[in-house]
C-alpha cells in the first residue's frame, strides 16, 4: 500500500485573496476614521519612511507597476499630502511628504495600530508572526529576478 502524499486542496490564488479582502476590510475599517484606504496609508508610510524618493524607486519599493503608483499617488498629491517635485536632473522626479501628510500619517498611524493589534488578537500573535514569515518567503521565492526582497522587511518596519 502506498501512502498518499498530502496537497493542498483549492486554489491557492483565490484562498489568498480571500484572506486578503477580510484583512483590508479589517484595516480600511479603521483607516476610514481619518479618511484613508489602507493602500494609501501604505504609500505615505514609505514616502515618510524613504523620501524624498524617485517614483520608479518607490514603485519597485512597494512591489507595484509605475502606472499602479501614478493612479495611488494621485490622490496624495491632490489631497495636498505628498509633492512630486524636480529630482537630480530635468529627466527625473522625486516625491516627498508635506507637513499636512506628515500629520495625517501621524495620526492614521494610531488607526492603523489599531487594526493590527485586532488582527494580532484574532490570529493570534504567533500565527500573524508565521503569516509573516510565510510570506516574507513567498516574496523571496516569486520574484522575478529583483532584488527587492530585503526591502519588504524594511518597508513593513516602518509602516
């Protein structure tokens, strides 16, 4: 007798995503008190965090296609919470937090701690660290020859 060999059941694609609408409705819940989505608290966090910063380096930062952060980062600049500004040359640009986006990310950070500690208490502190690593490996494994793995650790540390 052969022993069956263990495998997943259903489709990976749709189980993640699945988990992923519960968890942004989870976040964009809380982030809506200061009239934020949970992608776009994301944003200001790595303008906070790594600008001022080209958008192509910021795209590549945050995992994402350059005309994805056009449309994202166009609400930003009209809300008046990020610039996009001259760079080093006349070719390039760099994007930067204002004073006002500085603010807002301040205060939808303590929303934001908020649904993470929820999500913490609903999974479990071990299970959200595992969740993590997970995919922190995922990352590593699927990416298509960029380096931007490292950054991920750096990026979430910050948010």
């Amino acid at each position: 007798m052969s022993e069956k060999t263990a495998r997943p059941q259903g489709c990976t694609n749709f189980k993640l995503r699945q988990l992923l609408r519960h968890v942004s409705r989870l976040y964009d819940a809380e982030l809506a008190a200061v009239g934020l989505k949970g992608t776009q608290y994301s944003m200001l966090s790595h303008i906070v965090t790594l600008g001022p910063i080209q958008p192509g380096e910021l795209a590549r930062r945050m995992g994402m296609d350059a005309s994805t952060l056009t449309r994202n980062l166009r609400l930003l600049v009209d809300q008046g919470w990020a610039v996009q500004g001259p760079g080093q040359d006349a070719r390039s640009r760099l994007i930067e937090i204002t004073p006002a986006g500085r603010a807002l990310h301040a205060t939808a950070r303590r929303h934001w701690k908020k649904a993470q500690l929820a999500m913490n208490e609903a999974f479990g502190v071990e299970r959200v660290m595992a969740l993590h690593a997970l995919i922190d490996h995922g990352l590593d494994v699927l990416a298509d020859g960029e380096d931007a793995a490292p950054d991920h650790a750096r990026a979430r540390a910050s948010a």
